[in-house]
C-alpha cells in the first residue's frame, strides 16, 4: 500500500509543492510550503485516529493533506481541482488502488471553500486541518505597512490548535489573537466562509464544531 513516506519521496510531488509555493509568493500569498502542507498532513491523520477511524482511512487523509495544495503549480485560481487532476497519474503510476485514488484526489479537490464539501471522511479531515493553520509564520510579507488583511488576520494569531475530543464528539479551534493588529471582527470578515465550511466537515464526521477565540467561545 502506497504511504504518506512514498509520496514525500516522490520527484514530481516534490517539485510541484516547492514551485507552487514559489509562485504563491511572487503574487503575494501566505506560505505554502513544506510546514503548512506538513502540519495539514499531521492534522488531517490525528482528526481521523482520534475519531477512531480504520488506519488505512487515516493514512489517505495524511496522503491528502500532503498533496492538497499541489495545484498552486498550475494556479491559484481553482488550485484544488487542478491539485486533483495532477494527483490521479501520480498515484496511479505508483500503483494506488484506484477506489483509494478516488478518495484522494476528491478530498483535494474539495477542500477550498469557494466550491468544496466534505464528500467524505477524508476530505473531511482535510477540510478542518487545512482551515485551522492560522498564524503568523505563514506571513511572508516583511514590511507591516503593507499589510494586506488576510497579512493582519496570520500575522495577528499567536497561537492555533485544533483540539477533537472523542468522546464528546467535538472538533475545536482554538486561537490567540492579538486584538491590538486585527480586530476579532476582522477574523470573520475573511473567514467566516471557512469557518461554515469546517462546521460541515465536522457535521459529516458526526461531530460539533467550535470556534474559541482567546478564550471565548464564538461558534
């Protein structure tokens, strides 16, 4: 069976998560790269095994969440579907079952909110992982004077994690962010798309969503 380690080692995907971080910054957008698809990758695999997910399930959100932003090789605009028409031969090749690459490359394909749903479980792990890397780490942008809001809102969390209890069935995200650079209004100005979006995703995996903002529960 094809792992999470056999995709890191592979040329094409490699390639194509460096380049399309690349190009996200040449046009201004927050980091791409090797953390954040990592840290997604992590997270989608611990929302699945805490929720007592088969392993292999939980290795086919891992693999999603590594590869998820692949399409910013091609373009920003509609990366997610591009992401998983790039992912199909690439897993194929490496030999992937293909009701496996089925799962893979729809999760990809579905974790933007402009035009994505949680179709199933590992798409739905995708979805909350990819949505709860907020911080200031993945700000690129030196100069604070040119901040643009969705600059403010990373730069402004100082801290991010998403916590799933079992058995309580709840998947929370909970932020510090520092008021003094961005409002909290601000936050929903540019998230609340996503936030509604997580709370689907966490709905199809039988779960509440929660949203804590310095300490605050807001959702």
């Amino acid at each position: 069976m094809i792992t999470l380690e056999d995709i890191k080692k592979d040329p094409v995907v490699d390639a194509f998560i460096r380049k399309g971080n690349k190009y996200l910054s040449v046009i201004g957008f927050t980091e791409h790269g090797y953390r954040h698809v990592n840290l997604v990758s992590n997270i989608a695999r611990n929302v699945l095994e805490r929720l007592d997910f088969p392993a292999r399930q939980v290795e086919l959100a891992a693999i999603a969440g590594y590869m998820h932003d692949i399409g910013n090789v091609v373009s920003r605009n509609d990366h997610g579907i591009s992401g998983g028409t790039i992912a199909y031969p690439i897993l194929l090749q490496m030999g992937m079952h293909p009701d496996e690459i089925a799962t893979v490359i729809s999760a990809i394909a579905n974790h933007e909110e402009q035009y994505g749903h949680a179709v199933n479980s590992v798409a739905a792990a995708l979805i909350v992982a990819d949505k709860s890397d907020v911080h200031r780490t993945r700000v690129r942008n030196t100069d604070f004077a040119t901040f643009d809001i969705h600059d403010r809102v990373n730069y402004a969390v100082e801290h991010s994690f998403l916590w799933v209890t079992d058995d309580k069935k709840t998947i929370t995200m909970e932020l510090t962010i520092d008021i003094d650079i961005c409002p909290v209004m601000e936050y929903f100005e540019i998230f609340l798309s996503r936030m509604v979006m997580c709370r689907r995703a966490a709905t199809f995996l039988k779960c509440n969503f929660e949203l804590v903002i310095n300490g605050a529960k807001l959702l």
